[in-house]
C-alpha cells in the first residue's frame, strides 16, 4: 500500500517497474499513516521500521526484526485491515 501523493521520482520508477510485474497496488489514506512501517515475512519474521517524519534522514532510520509466529499473525491481521481501507484510486 501507497499514499497517492508520491514525490519522490525513485518511488515513482519502483511503482511502476511494480505494476508491470504485476504487483497488486492499493492506496491508503495518509492521515491514517503512522511513521512505523511493516513487513512479515514466511508467516513467522516481522520487521518494524521507525523512518519519517519523526527521522528525517533515510540512512537514519530504525528497523527491528523479531522472529514470532503469533506477532507476524497479528501485523498480517492489521495489514488486512488496512488493505480493505485503501482503495485502488
């Protein structure tokens, strides 16, 4: 999921290399966006990651990596939730 506002042209490329793989893309709205970002991986590894606004330097930001079954089922669960508020437009 993605704000609509991109402005950066790197993200811009990524989007588009994105859905010419075939990536399914939906928009969620950004005043629903907190700075924490995650990714679950194999059902059983989250990774968390602080960046902006409260970091604004890239190379800056903090990411955790925690190996749980049950946390990676709970951040899944949150991602479907969002995924069902973004829209594709």
């Amino acid at each position: 999921m993605i704000h609509k506002n991109i402005n950066d042209k790197r993200q811009a490329i990524a989007l588009k290399q994105w859905k010419n793989v075939g990536v399914k893309i939906k928009y969620y709205p950004k005043n629903e966006q907190k700075s924490i970002r995650f990714s679950t991986f194999d059902n059983k590894v989250c990774r968390i990651t602080i960046g902006s606004p409260e970091i604004i330097n890239e190379d800056d930001y903090l990411s955790f990596w925690i190996e749980s079954p049950a946390f990676a089922s709970l951040l899944k669960d949150q991602f479907l939730d969002m995924w069902k508020k973004a829209t594709d437009k």
